[in-house]
C-alpha cells in the first residue's frame, strides 16, 4: 500500500474577494449538486487500490458554503471507495462566518479533525479593502465556536503586505492571532495577481501598497513574534504552536497534508483545477467547470494537461520544496533516492551563499537563514539553475 494526500476542490465561494485569483465562483448553488456528483465520479475512476489515503485536505474555495451535510457525505463516500489511514489528517478550509455550531459539529461527527479558517487580518479595515466576506467578531466566533464542538486542530490564513498596512498593523494582527491560541498558523505575503479588481486598484493609484522594505519588515516579524507567542517556524510561512510538557497531548500540529507537499511525496487532487502528482507523472484538471462536468458525464477523465518529469527536473523539484522548509531537504531520503549526496550535488554553490548569511548548515544539510527566506527565488535559482 502506497501512502498519498488526497485533496478536493471546491470552487465555490460566497463572494469573489478583490485579489483572488484562484480557480473560484461566487454564486452557482445550482451547480453544488452536479459537481459533488462529479468529484465522486473522478474519485471512482482515478482511484487506485494500491494507494491508502494519510491525509485529506478539502480546499477551495470556499468548501463550507457546501451543505455540512453534503461534506459529510463526500468524505463517506471517500471511505467507501479508498482505504483511508484510521489516523489520518483530515482538514476542511472553511470562511469565517460561513459556518454555524451544527454545521461545525456535523463536520467534527464525520471525522473532520483540522480546520484551517481564513482569516487574513485582524483589523475590519483590511479585510474591507480585500473584499472579504468577514469580520474579526466572525473569525472570534468561529474559532470560539469550532473548539466548543471539539476541534483541538485549528490553523489560521493571514496574509501580510495588504494595502496601506504597515509593520505595525501586522505585528498587531499577530498579536490578536496568537491570542486566539490556534495550534497553526499560515502568514502568507500578498501577491497581487493581473487581472483581479485589486490589481487595477493599485494600477489606478486607488490604493498603496506597503514598500518592500516594510514588507521584508513585516516577514521578518513573523520569524520574531511568533516563536516569542509560543510558535516555531517549520516552513516559510507557516509556524505551529509548541505543545507544552504540561499538556495532555502528544499532537504535532504542523500540516501532514503539507508536508506531503514540501517532503515531495505522492499526492492525488480531485475537482477543477486540481493537480496530482504520483511517481514523477504530474497532471492538471480541466479549470472550465461545463467542461470538468461534461468529461465526468460522458466517462472520460477531466484532465487538462500531463506531464512526466526527468529524473533532473524531479530531483530540483524535491529539493526547492525541501527548502521551503526549516529543517532543510532531508539528506538521507535524497541519498537514498538519488544514490549521491547533497554536498555532490549542490558542489561549490553553497560556499558564497553560506558566507552570505543565506544559507546555513546543520544535521547534514542546508537550511534557509530568514535572511535566505526573504530572497528565496534568487537563493535557489542560484542554487540549482544549473542542475536543469
Ligand atoms: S474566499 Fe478564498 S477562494 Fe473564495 S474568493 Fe475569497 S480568496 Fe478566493
């Protein structure tokens, strides 16, 4: 039995936030139905018997303007149809105030066991300038709300760099995060897609964003306040809360279904737009939702884009992914992949970089300083450009 991540998308959201460009529609309830009924029948051809799920991760989207009851379903379904780990990770990314205690409960009953809400900010005024659905008293409600139906593992979104925030207004938004005690937390820096409203918002001059130096400010609080609130970094963005002795608890709170990510591990994703890839194959879904549907209907698979990876491009893949993380690529599962050392492979490249402060070395290989994670992209395009 294989080990894999299982994600599912659902592209449906109640409103269309400013600067989202993910694969999302407000609106089509009309739709819910046909395509959960897809999402099933894509589960169903795509299913190998050789794989056992150890994580499930539904995304979106919003996945909570879903009925709880129809989730519920779906992953019963998931159950019937694939052998699913008895401990596995089980996450569902909901919206503030998308959600209500039975909702929440309904969730908990059908073996939900992390939520990863989006929260973004904590001050109303940025949230009304992404056009989020949402208020801070949302986020306080949920959160009071999800730990009341017994919810242990809950990881929160925020996003820095956000129009007109300084440092300050971030450090004050970690602050009213750590104080909501979530086990996780994802800090992610705005990125200011072409075509999305904000976009032509900052083009016009309607709105400013942050300078990049208050951006790498604004970064670099995250490395200093949240280890200070209790919480280490194990990636870029994201920081897990450390379980004290004191706590009847043994929890590792970092991502499972991540990690399977960043360790370069095989995952299959489901649902529009979804991508999979599993032993060095990779493939894209359809993102036209008529067409992902009428793929399902007529029996054939809604992919819209494959490819197989050379042993090259998989070996940079591992290894810009292991990066992203704070322990660094792990150097015995590379060696065993690959048959050569790190050092063999990374050679004479890591010699400025270290002495820059960029890159640092420890238990057998190379990590990202925060200095080196605030240029990641040159770090490691200089790093290994020259394996392709
Ligand atoms: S809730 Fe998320 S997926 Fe939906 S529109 Fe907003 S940013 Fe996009």
């Amino acid at each position: 039995m294989r080990p894999i991540g299982l994600y599912l998308h659902i592209p449906f959201c109640q409103q269309k936030c400013l600067y989202c460009d993910f694969c999302s529609f407000p609106g089509r309830a009309g739709d819910y139905h046909r395509y959960l009924k897809a999402l099933k029948q894509e589960l169903r051809q795509r299913w190998n018997p050789c794989w056992q799920i150890a994580t499930i991760y539904i995304g979106g989207g919003t996945p909570t303007v879903l009925p709880p009851s129809a989730l519920a379903d779906l992953l019963q379904e998931i159950r019937t149809v694939a052998q699913v780990q008895p401990e596995a990770e089980v996450t569902v990314e909901a919206n503030p105030g998308t959600v209500d205690g039975a909702g929440l409960a309904q969730l908990r009953a059908a073996g939900v066991n992390r939520l990863s809400l989006g929260v973004q900010s904590g001050h109303d005024r940025f949230l009304k300038v992404l056009g989020r659905g949402h208020t801070t008293a949302d986020v306080e409600t949920t959160v009071a709300l999800a730990r009341q139906v017994g919810f242990a593992n809950l990881s929160l979104d925020l996003i820095y760099g956000l129009p007109g925030e300084t440092p300050d207004d971030w450090g004050q938004t970690l602050q009213w995060a750590t104080a909501l005690q979530p086990n996780h937390l994802s800090c992610y820096g705005l990125q200011v897609e072409a075509g999305t409203p904000l976009y032509i918002m900052v083009q016009e001059g309607r709105v400013r964003l942050p300078s990049e130096d208050e951006v790498s400010a604004m970064f670099l609080a995250n490395t200093q306040i949240l280890p200070a609130a209790g919480y280490e970094q194990y990636e870029i963005s994201n920081f897990v809360r450390r379980v004290r002795a004191s706590e009847a608890t043994s929890g590792d709170y970092r991502c499972r279904h991540n990690l399977i990510y960043w360790q370069y591990q095989d995952y299959l994703g489901l649902g529009l737009a979804a991508a999979s890839t599993l032993a060095g194959r990779r493939w894209v879904n359809l993102n036209d939702l008529d067409a992902y549907l009428s793929a399902l209907n007529a029996g054939r698979m809604p992919t819209a884009l494959t490819e197989t990876l050379t042993p090259q491009q998989e070996m940079v893949e591992m290894l810009m992914l292991g990066f992203r993380l704070t322990t660094g690529p792990d150097p015995v599962a590379f060696k065993r992949r690959w048959g050569v050392s790190l050092d063999e492979v990374l050679g004479e490249r890591v010699k400025p970089l270290l002495s820059g402060g960029f890159l640092q070395k420890a238990a057998g290989t190379y990590q990202l300083t925060p200095r080196g994670m605030l240029v990641s992209n040159q770090v490691l395009t200089q790093l290994l450009f020259p394996l392709l």
